[in-house]
C-alpha cells in the first residue's frame, strides 16, 4: 500500500487512514513508499513495543530515508553510543537503570524534583501572555514550544543563553530522522546534529572538571556512574543528556498543542476547564489518546514475525502506528470522538508499553496539568483566531503544529453557556 505521512490528507488529517488501516482484514501493511511495515492494531502495536527480542530499537533514530553521502559523512562523525530509545539489552537494561536511578519517572517524584521548576516556567510564561492583553499570539512560539524546552534545561543545568541553539538543533534532529529533507537540507542538519553532540559531550566534560556536585541531572549521572565504566561510561552520560533534551522537548511540545488545541476548539470545553480546573489531568489523557505527539515509532525485526496471515522477514523496520492503536475500536467506545469523560482513554499507547516506557510520562503530565489549569484560570476568555488553520509539520512519527493563532483575553467570557459533562462531549 501507499502511505505518504509527508502531505496530502494523511498529515492534515490523519483519522480517516488510521481507519482504514485499522479496517483491512491484514494485521500487517508493507507501505513500499516508506519502506516500512504498518502495524496499527492495539494488541499488535502494544506486544510489539514489549517484546524487545522481536523488535529491536537499534534503528529508531536512523533516518526513514536514504541519506545522502554529504550527510552520511557527517553523521558518520556522531560517535554517541546508543542509551535509551536506540539501545537493545544488554545495553539498554544497564542505561535505563541508571536514567530511572537519577530522572524522576514517577508522578510523585516529578512533582518532588521538578514541581518548583515546572510552576516558576508556567507562571512566567503565562504573565507573558497575559502582558499581551487583546493581542494574536501564536501559542506554539509563545508558550507550548517554549515551556518543555525551558524546563529540561534547568533540569539539565543548562543556561538559558543556549535556548535557541539548542531548539534548532532538536528540531532539526527530529527532521533529519523522520522527516524528509532535500540533500543540502540533510547536510545543514546532520552538521548541527554533530554540533549538538560536541555540545553535550562539553556539559559533561565542563561538569567533571567543576566537580559535579549539583543537583542537575548530568552530575547526578556522573555521581551514579562513581567512576565506573560497568555501571555507565562519560560518553553514554553524553547520549543520555543528547537524548533528554530532545525527548524532554519536541513531544512534550506536542501534547500541549494538542491539548490547547482540542480545547480552544470548542469554547465550551475550554470553559469547562476554566470552571473545572480538577477536569484537567481527564482532559490531558485523552488529548493523549486522541492526539498523541508521537503516532508512530520505529522498530526493527530480529527475526520473522508472522501477523495474521503475513509474514514480517527479519531485519525490516516497522512503523508501530500508535495514533491508530488509540483509535482501535475493540479497545475504545466510539474511538473517533473527542471525549475527556470516557473511563477507557487510559489505555492509549502514547507513552508507549513495556521495557522503554516513556520515562518522561511523569515530567510531561506534570506539565500539561500545570499548563492548561494556570492557563484556564489567568486567561479564562483566550479564543482560537477564527482564521486560524490547523497545519503540522511533515514528518512519520512527530505530529508538530506550525502554529495556534489566538486571542488573549484575560476577561470571564460572558455567551459561553456553563459547560456541563453532557456538552462538554462534542466530538
Ligand atoms: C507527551 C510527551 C511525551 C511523549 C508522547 C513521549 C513518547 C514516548 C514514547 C512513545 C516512548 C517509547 C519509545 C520506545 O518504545 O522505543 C518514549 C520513550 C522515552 N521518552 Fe518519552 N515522551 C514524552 C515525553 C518525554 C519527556 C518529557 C522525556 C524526558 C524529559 C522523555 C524521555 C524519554 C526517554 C529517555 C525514552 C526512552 C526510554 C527507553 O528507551 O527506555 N519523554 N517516549
């Protein structure tokens, strides 16, 4: 089949081909456009995200493309050895011990390590857009690009001076892998991919020669690590702060879009959370559902996989279709219709499931909450520009919005009837 994830109604729409997809009687599609096999069904996308001695993650960051020889020369020169999301056991039990031992993947210890820094960001964005009283703002440049990117730097222990540096490389890392850029584009971005590795290889050499005694995550690394290369090497503390700035940013980015985006879309959901801030975290996970910031990821065969009635050869990449999985109707009721009061959203893939599980599930919830509930409350009036039109930025696994044009009205607005659950459940 064809599936071209790069335009064309797929990337402003995505809904109506997961359906079909979902739809044809085979659990696995080979899209010869991509080169990829599609698995979209939940059963089938969540045993394939668990089960690591059947889908491995060494090809996840390698582009979806043939990279041209300019660019290959370049990102030849990026030794970052795999850690987390590229990494297959032995490697990647060891790595992950030490992410879990010095990142707070749970919601009580995001909130503990990181709930001061996630209120200062909010509450200082948010004054920003309440100082623009009246105005358009773009809240993907304002505030929901922003934010994420803010807050895993002060994690990070990285000064705020190197926020837009740091934001081009990451965006580009996200283009170069799993997007489509033209040969000069690829060379423009591997170079700044082979920068952004220097750097990161610098915070930590920078780090040892200071002594490392913060609180930040690079020296709390290189105290877990204790001088011990069994436990992890100073190039893998490298990869793993390479990979969080990353990770910590483009997808956190998304959710809030999307969740803005879901509820300024309808005033009456919007006023459902300005009435209702505890309607909040429903609100985030089915935003997680519906829209996740990742609908697709990549794993590679170790061996033949038979679905069904076909049979995946060993060593061919897959796109486990993530947004399709959360729209599987023999999981969830009515998979198609936005509705923050349904009881099974919790069962999305968005994270995903098993031995990689998103370790920033925790850090990025706390965000969406912290965001939309300052929002609601300091913004209660803010409204969708009526020319607004919803664009994303094409790409197989990263939905990204181009922007969400709103207005900032800090005013109760006085025509939106009060939401109630029965209201608040347009799709
Ligand atoms: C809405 C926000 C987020 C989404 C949708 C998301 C999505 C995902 C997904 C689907 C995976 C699974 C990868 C796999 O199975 O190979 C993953 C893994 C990962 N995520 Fe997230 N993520 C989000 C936020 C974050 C944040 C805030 C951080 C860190 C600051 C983070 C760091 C990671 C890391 C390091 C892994 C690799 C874990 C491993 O391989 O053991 N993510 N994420």
């Amino acid at each position: 089949m064809q599936l071209n994830p790069y335009s064309g109604a797929y990337l402003s729409d995505p809904a109506a081909t997961w359906r079909r997809i979902l739809d044809d009687p085979g659990r696995a599609l080979y899209a010869e456009d991509l080169g990829l096999w599609l698995i979209s069904r939940h059963a089938d996308v969540r045993r394939a995200l668990a089960d690591a001695t059947t889908f491995g993650n060494a090809l996840t960051l390698v582009p979806v493309y043939q990279v041209c020889p300019r660019a290959m020369s370049i990102v030849t020169q990026i030794d970052a050895p795999p850690t987390t999301a590229a990494a297959d056991p032995p490697v990647h039990p060891r790595t992950r011990r030490a992410l879990r031992a010095t990142f707070a993947n749970t919601a009580d210890r995001a909130e503990a390590e990181y709930g001061e820094i996630v209120r200062r960001r909010v509450d200082d964005l948010v004054s920003r857009l309440v100082a623009q009283q009246g105005r358009r703002v773009d809240l993907v440049s304002a505030f929901t690009t922003e934010l994420p990117l803010l807050v895993i730097l002060d994690i990070l222990g990285v000064p705020d001076g190197d926020v837009e540096e740091i934001r081009r490389w990451a965006d580009g890392q996200v283009a170069l892998v799993w997007g489509q850029p033209d040969p000069d584009e690829q060379v423009r971005l591997a170079q700044g991919l082979l920068d952004f590795w220097r750097y990161c290889q610098d915070l930590v050499r920078q780090r040892l020669d200071s002594g490392a005694d913060g609180t930040d995550f690079i020296s709390r690394a290189l105290a877990y690590r204790d001088d011990d290369d069994d436990v992890l090497t100073v190039p893998e503390v490298a990869s793993l702060a390479f990979n969080l700035l990353v990770a910590g940013h483009e997808t956190t980015a998304g959710l809030l879009a999307h969740a803005l985006d879901a509820a300024l879309s309808s005033p009456r959901r919007w006023r459902a959370l300005v009435d209702d801030p505890r309607s909040v975290p429903d609100f985030v996970t089915e935003t997680l559902r519906f829209a996740p910031a990742i609908d697709g990821w990549l794993r590679v065969t170790r061996r033949d996989v038979t679905l069904g009635e076909v049979t995946i050869p060993a060593g061919a990449r897959c796109l486990l279709m993530i947004g399709a999985a959360n729209r599987d109707p023999s999981v969830f009721d009515r998979p198609d219709r936005f509705d923050p009061h349904r009881t099974d959203a919790g069962d999305h893939l968005s994270f995903g499931h098993g031995p990689h599980f998103c370790i920033g599930a925790a850090l990025a919830r706390l965000e969406a909450d912290v965001a939309l509930t300052r929002l609601a409350a300091a913004i209660p009036g803010l409204s969708l520009s009526s020319d607004h039109r919803r664009s994303f930025a094409p790409n197989v696994s990263f939905r990204a919005h181009h922007s969400l044009v709103a207005t900032i009205d800090v005013r109760m607005p006085a025509d939106v009837p009060e939401a109630t659950p029965a209201t608040a459940q347009a799709a």
